[in-house]
C-alpha cells in the first residue's frame, strides 16, 4: 500500500481548507493558522508528512485556539491515532514540528493573536478573517522560535 504524502510546494491551499473545515466542521481563523503552519513546517523539514514527522503543539484542548491541531493534523498528516502529534496545556499558539534531521519551532504573531481576539472589529465573521488569514505571507503570521 502507497502512503499518502503532500507536495507542501504544490497542495491547493484552497482545497486544503475546504478538506479541513469538513473535517473540523466549519471555517475559523486558528484552523488557517494550523494549515498554514503545518505547511510551512514540510517546507522547512523537506518532508513529505504523515510519517517521519512530528508536532508538539502547545495550545492546549481549549477551542478556539485549540483549533490549530486539526490543520496541523490535515497539512501534515500527523495525527492523534498515529502518536506523532500531541499537545501540551500551555495555551500559545506554537508549534514544534521536528524530523530525525531537523527541527522548525513556530509561532503565531502575537498581533495576529491579538486581530483574532478583535476580529468583530474589522470583519463580518471569523469565516472572513479565516480567509484574510489564507492570503498573507507567512513572515507576517509566524515567527521562529
């Protein structure tokens, strides 16, 4: 049997949310903010996802920023089944994605935290930040830790 991978270079950002939020259950900002990570993480490691790699994530289970393990767990394929994903209860969103050879430590921008917490104050929905988000540059979400 082929395992499945992603080319982080070449996946649909578009499909990929549009798989994500059928698997979480709708569209929201952290769950962007987990794709994109993720995404960002198989480009630095050169890896193919699913397995070889692993995620520490350190938000802990409380939604909403809980909410970026299932776009870690769509980008990456690492998942709670496979044991190559966990979380710790430190409520920040950072992620610690390593490989045998190297390792890449990210966090969300504390300003783009802080735009999600306010989003009512310059959009219509989580839905239309959730898509904002989607469109920037990755040096303006994260920082490397």
């Amino acid at each position: 049997m082929k395992m499945k991978t992603v080319n982080a270079n070449e996946v649909s950002l578009a499909d990929m949310i549009e798989q994500a939020t059928e698997f979480h259950g709708h569209l929201g900002p952290f769950l962007v903010l987990g794709i994109r990570m993720g995404l960002f993480a198989l480009r630095e490691l050169n890896s193919p996802g699913y397995e070889g790699i692993e995620a520490l994530v350190k938000t802990g289970n409380a939604p909403s920023l809980s909410c970026l393990l299932d776009g870690i767990q769509v980008s990456t394929g690492c998942t709670m089944g496979k044991g190559n994903i966990t979380t710790v209860p430190l409520g920040r969103a950072e992620v610690d994605f390593s490989t045998a050879e190297k390792k890449v430590n990210l966090k969300v921008r504390d300003e783009i935290i802080d735009e999600i917490r306010s989003w009512r104050e310059s959009y219509a929905s989580l839905e239309e930040i959730a898509r904002s988000i989607s469109k920037r540059p990755d040096e303006e979400l994260f920082e490397r830790l």
